[in-house]
C-alpha cells in the first residue's frame, strides 16, 4: 500500500520522454510550416529581377514550389529551405548567400557568373523566430 503511494508521486520516465517528443516534433513542424509560408510569400512572381539584397523574383515558381520543411527525428530538429534543382548550377544557396558558379550564355559557351546575394530563408526565419517561445509554451502535455 505505501509503495504503491510512493510511486505515484514520481514521473513514469517514457510517458514524460514521449510527451516530450511529441510536443518537440509538433512545435518544430509548426515552425517549419511558418518559416516555409514566410519565404514563399516573400518571393514575388514578377518579371523583372530582384535588386540584391531583398527576395529573388520568381519568373517561373519553380523556386516557390522547391521550398519544403522536414522533422527530423534522429536529431530532434527541422530542415527548412529549397530542394536543389536539377542544373549544374546550384540555384537555391546562390540566391541566399551569393557566389560565383559556371554557367552557360545564350551561346551555349561556358562563364563565370557572379551573382549577389537576394535572401529569402534567413529572414523568413529571423522573422519566425520571436514565435518559437509561444509555441513552446504549455506544448508539452
């Protein structure tokens, strides 16, 4: 009788673990989603390009379309941000960071293109983050 009192004042050790992964997965994937609708929202269909330093312009949507987010349970996180595409030339971080890549010109000759940076998932995610700590809060049940 008092061993059976005394164990129910201590946690059961899995429930709480799972309780907390499952509130963890819940709230990574909600911010995910958030960040992921931010940076689509902020890449406006337009013809002309974008000046550097604010979001790409989409021509196509193709950029749009690639951004996608994923629970990762191994390491209890979430990846955010564009698939590749399927060029040479690896579009998504040339347009967040900048850099130099080959490409080709109108002639089908191969050049080395210089491009600026135009992010568009550092501040969608910089934008996102205040509301990560309210997402937090009273998750875990």
């Amino acid at each position: 009788m008092i061993d059976m009192r005394i164990r129910q004042l201590f946690f059961d050790r899995q429930a709480v673990i799972s309780a907390v992964d499952r509130a963890t997965r819940k709230v990574l994937s909600a911010f995910g989603a958030f960040v992921r609708t931010t940076a689509k929202h902020s890449i406006r269909k337009r013809k002309a390009v974008s000046q550097p330093g604010s979001p790409p312009s989409s021509h196509v949507g193709t950029l749009k379309r690639l951004i996608f987010f994923g629970y990762d349970p191994a390491r209890k996180s979430v990846v955010i941000g564009p698939t590749p595409f399927r060029s040479e030339v690896e579009a998504p971080p040339l347009l967040e960071y900048g850099g130099r890549a080959l490409c080709k010109d109108r002639k089908g000759n191969r050049v080395m293109a210089t491009y600026r940076p135009r992010p568009f998932m550092g501040p969608a995610f910089e934008q996102e983050k205040p509301k990560l700590p309210a997402l937090w809060a009273n998750s875990v049940k």
